[in-house]
C-alpha cells in the first residue's frame, strides 16, 4: 500500500531525527566495533561466526540506508507537495 505525501514526510523527518540521535549513533558505532573486533578475533574456518557477524553488519549498514531513503522520500515528498 502506497504511503500518503504526508506520511512519507512524517517519517523522513523521524528518521532525520533517529539519524542524528547521539544515543543511537553511538549505539551503531558500538556494535560495529564489536562487530570489527569479533572479525578480527575469528578463526577463519569458522564459516558460522564469520556469516553470523557479517549478517549483523547487514543490519546495521540496512538500517542506515533505510534511514537515508526515507529521507531522500521526504524531501521528494516536499517538493512535490509545493
């Protein structure tokens, strides 16, 4: 189902507000560093653990490119409604 102009716009402006929270940036810095050091400590036969941290950086780089989508959205979103 297709969002409304305004709901895309509403949530552009959370996720610019989530991209800039001090909390969460750091939180995602965090885990990628745990993420780094874990890589860096993982014995290169171990196919599981090496999947395993490579799906959590998944995660957090989806997280940040779906973050940056929806609020490339929204700025679409505002000049089209002007």
């Amino acid at each position: 189902m297709a969002k409304s102009s305004d709901q895309v716009i509403r949530n552009a402006r959370e996720a610019k507000r989530l991209s800039e929270d001090e909390a969460l940036l750091c939180f995602l810095t965090d885990i990628e560093d745990q993420i780094h050091d874990s890589f860096k400590a993982c014995d290169l036969d171990d196919e599981l653990e090496l999947r395993r941290l490579q799906a959590e950086q998944y995660g957090i780089t989806s997280l940040r490119r779906r973050l940056r989508i929806a609020m490339d959205a929204g700025v679409i979103a505002e000049k089209g409604a002007k």
